[in-house]
C-alpha cells in the first residue's frame, strides 16, 4: 500500500520527467488546480504521451486527477489505455451519481480498446460537506479504491479557520472518511496534504495524528515531504517485532486448541488486538519480511 501520493503539475514536462525519480510511493498527476484554463488541453495531451512511454505498472503507483464535471469526464474517456496508469482522482467529486457517471465512461472505454474492465481505478476527493455527508456512498461507489479530503476547498465552504496543523476543527471530517473507507472494505483514506515542507518536525506532529485516525498514507506536494511521511507510515522495527510476537503466540495457542493468548507482559490477547498486529506486519518493510523467510 503506498503511504506518499506526490503532486507533479501536469503541464510540467520537466517535472513529469524526474517525477518517477523523486521516491514517492505513489504519483498524483495534476489536470485541475495546478493548471491554467487555457494550458489544460495541452497537459493532458502531454499526460496522456508520458503514460504511453511508460512501462506497464512502474515501481511507483501513477493516478491523475482529472478536473470536475463534463470536462474531467472528456478527460477520463482519452486516458484510458496506458497500462502504467493506476487511477483517476476525482476533484470536487460531488456524490455517488459522480462516481457511477466515470464508472460508465470508462467501463465502454475500455469495452472499445479491448481492455478488461475496472483496470483504472477512482479516488474521490471530498470537497464540499455534501459531498461529506455522502462518504459512506462514495466509498461503496464501483470502481472506488480509497477517498481522500480537499480541506482547503471544505474549510472555505464551512467557514473555518484551522489555526494548527493538526486541525482538529476537521476531526469529524477526518473520522468520517475513515468510518466509510472501512464499512465499504477498502483501503483506508489518503491523509490530505499540508503545506509545510520546510519544518520537519511539525509535518511530522501532523502525520502522525493521522496515523493515530487510522490513515496510513498522504498526499505530498513537495518532494522534502516524502522522508517524513515515510517514516511515521512505516512501523519501526521494534514495532514489527512486537506484532510478530503476538502472532506468533496467536497463532501457536490455535494450533494447539487453546483459547486464552497472553503477551509478553501477562495481559491477554484477543482477536482484535491480533488484527492490529497484522495490520502492522502489512506495512511493514520488505527486508524484515524477506529476512524472516530466511532464519
């Protein structure tokens, strides 16, 4: 699971061309905010070249986020085809009939290139409180991998003021996104972006309070980002050892019919307690899972 989404404008070349090379888990290709009116037909046109030449599913995850409305529904139609494209970020996605509405775009997309359907998933972003209020739906929507906040735009539609990173004013907002990513079964919400790249240490506060929600990735806009949001979305190795400790007690204790788990400081184990554990080895590095196979 990627835990960075970095912005790359989509009208930059030069920047699409090092994108690939900046470390991210994951890319977000920009045809909304980050360009002008005027520029949007040449960007997509230029997007749409850059994924061709591109391998099928590079290393890094590749979405777009294509503008709202009619016109993101033209854009959609032309993307479709690069098989290094993952999915479709949706700005300003106002409810389920939104979704359903590029579900069937590219559902006869790709019936016309002979593609198998579904291959390009949606990523909605909530922008507005209806929006909000419609989390449960959107995330249930076809075709929909996980859903995301654009605070800025929702803050200005409520009339709040957050005054720190954190902004527990949008705790509701950020619990909510959580709760129907989950009862939908799919990947828990990407984190919304900050715009701090130069103090470390506050982006790291900010991150962490949405590990703490149940976030387990965010969006970037700066490259300096990355090292940060890394670090707090990766369990530690002393974290990963502890998680398979527990499993492995767990584990042991089912094999030989025993109900009752205890950890290493006496207190029972139950299975929630265990799913969380495997929720960490899930994120866990590779090399600690490579070097267990091997002792």
């Amino acid at each position: 699971m990627p835990r960075s989404y970095l912005y790359v404008p989509g009208d930059r070349p030069r920047m699409l061309a090092k994108a690939l090379d900046r470390g991210a888990d994951a890319l977000i290709v920009d045809l909304e905010d980050a360009v002008a009116p005027g520029a949007k037909e040449t960007a997509l046109r230029g997007v749409r070249d850059w994924l061709e030449g591109l391998p099928p599913r590079p290393g890094t995850g590749i979405w777009v986020r294509v503008n709202p409305g009619p016109d993101g529904l033209r854009e959609a139609a032309r993307l479709v085809g690069p098989a290094a494209l993952s999915g479709l970020c949706l700005a300003k996605c106002p409810g389920p009939q939104a979704v359903q509405a590029f579900h069937d775009v590219l559902t006869e997309r790709e019936a016309h290139l002979g593609l198998p359907p579904g291959g390009v998933a949606l990523s909605p972003l909530l922008e507005s409180a209806g929006a909000v209020l419609d989390a449960p739906a959107l995330a249930a929507a076809p075709r929909v991998a996980h859903l995301q906040a654009g605070e800025a735009d929702l803050c200005a539609e409520l009339g709040m003021e957050p005054r720190s990173e954190d902004r527990p004013e949008l705790l509701v907002v950020r619990t909510t996104l959580v709760l129907a990513c989950a009862a939908a079964g799919i990947a828990p919400p990407v984190g919304p972006v900050s715009t701090v790249f130069r103090d470390p240490a506050a982006l790291r506060s900010s991150t962490r309070a949405l590990r703490r929600l149940g976030y387990r990735s965010r969006a970037c806009i700066h490259p300096d980002q990355l090292a940060v949001v890394h670090e707090v979305f990766t369990p530690s190795a002393g974290e990963v050892a502890a998680a398979r400790d527990l499993v492995d007690r767990f584990e042991a204790a089912a094999r030989e019919g025993r109900g009752v788990v205890t950890g290493p400081d006496g207190r029972m184990v139950d299975e929630a307690v265990v799913r969380i554990a495997r929720r960490v080895l899930a994120g866990a590095p590779e090399e600690e899972e490579v070097s267990r196979g091997h002792r």
